[in-house]
C-alpha cells in the first residue's frame, strides 16, 4: 500500500500550516525553536525533545537543532539585504516522530518555504538512530536487514515496483533506479517503512512528492524481525 502527497501550488494572502505532531507512545515533546510573523514574512519551526535514555537521546536531539538552525540561516541569509520578489514569504519546518524507543529512534522534518520564487517548495528530511553496540549509529537501509540480505534486492524486487504503481496513477514516467540517498529516504515505524521523495526526486515538480509505504509482510524475508525494527513493531518494551 502506498500514500502521496502533492506540492502546494497557490499561496494565499494568511499563510497557516498546521501540521500535527506526530509521537511514540509519549516518548517526544516538541519545542518551538523560532516563531516570527511580520507582513511580509512568517517562521515557525520546531526540534523534538525525547523523553528517553542512552546515547540516542542527545544524538537524535542534535541532529534535528543542527538541521533546523541550518534551515533559519538559510532562509534568513535570502533576506539579509532586505525583502524580494513578490508576496508574504514563509518558512516551516516540522518535525514528525515515527519512532521514539532508547535503542530506536525515527523522524522527518517536513519543509515548507516560499522565497519570492514562481511557487512555494517543500522537501522532506530523514533521520534514522540505533544502538549498535553500545553507540549510537546512523542508520541505513542495510541495517535492517536480514544476514545475506542486500538493500539493492529490495529496492528492485520490492520498492521500485511500489514507487512506479504510485507514479503510473499520476501518469508518471516509471523509475527505474534510486540513488543511495532515495534508497534511505525512511523512516521506521510500528507498521513498516515508508520512504520520503519530495518534489522533483522522482519526476517535475507539477507531479509532486510522493510517501511510500511498505508494511512488514510486504518486505518479509529481507527485513530482520529480531533486528533494531523490533523497537518499532511494539514487541520490545
């Protein structure tokens, strides 16, 4: 099974974008980093707080700050020498807990911003942490998986074929390879994983970004059960 989601294509005069804040069985807390809102331009964005212990903690916390501030300079710096372009200007950036366990931890910033350009942009990051071995690692795809197992089998056998149904349906050109980043563009929760594209990722902009889900049964026998995703299925308290 498999979700999408569309760019946003008109900006009206009150910008407002509520997005609700997704957690794990309480384990996160979001809190507001900057909150701006003059005439000509509005900020809002959050990091996660986790409400666990170890090494994952101020791992994770890290990596969302470190994004969010990079996110408000970028967007400051086009404003630096003054306002431009035509219409109110925004910047959100939200993040959305899949994961939230002391040896799992899974999250997305979703990004919306308009700048003065022809349309607004959006784009999703991915942010992926185990314990392996006792520390705190960045995870990818070929961490999950099963002894023997090869990330490229299940992208080609598995994941290609799920995107293209998705594309087939907006009348989409198929794909037919990822690059590394696209193929760890998830995030792990209790039913499965599902993969992030923004908007021209996989075709043009007006085709828009697309949420591939993929349930555990749908990757039975390349995803390791006993594995880190344990903590995400609800098997491991």
């Amino acid at each position: 099974m498999f979700s999408f989601r569309l760019p946003l294509i008109a900006l009206g005069v009150s910008l407002a974008f509520a997005v609700p804040a997704q957690t794990s069985r309480g384990n996160v807390e979001f809190v507001t980093l900057a909150k701006e809102k003059t005439e000509s331009r509005e900020i809002t964005v959050s990091v996660p707080r986790f409400r666990i212990t170890g090494p994952l903690k101020s791992t994770a916390e890290n990596a969302a700050r470190a994004f969010a501030n990079e996110q408000l300079a970028d967007f400051r710096e086009i404003f630096k020498d003054g306002d431009v372009g035509p219409g109110p200007k925004f910047l959100q950036a939200t993040p959305v807990v899949a994961t939230a366990h002391a040896q799992l931890v899974s999250f997305r910033y979703d990004v919306s911003t308009y700048t003065g350009g022809a349309h607004p942009n959006s784009f999703t990051k991915v942010f992926n942490y185990g314990v392996v071995n006792r520390r705190a690692k960045s995870l990818t795809l070929s961490d999950l998986l099963l002894r023997g197992k090869r990330a490229a089998d299940l992208t080609q056998k598995v994941l290609i074929p799920a995107i293209n149904r998705a594309k087939k349906e907006r009348g989409g050109d198929p794909a037919s390879s990822l690059s590394v980043e696209q193929v760890n563009a998830f995030v792990i929760h209790s039913q499965g994983l599902t993969w992030h594209f923004s908007p021209y990722e996989l075709g043009p902009y007006a085709e828009g970004g697309y949420e591939i889900k993929l349930t555990w049964e749908q990757m039975k026998g390349y995803i390791d059960p006993a594995g880190l995703v344990r903590f995400a299925r609800g098997s491991a308290r």
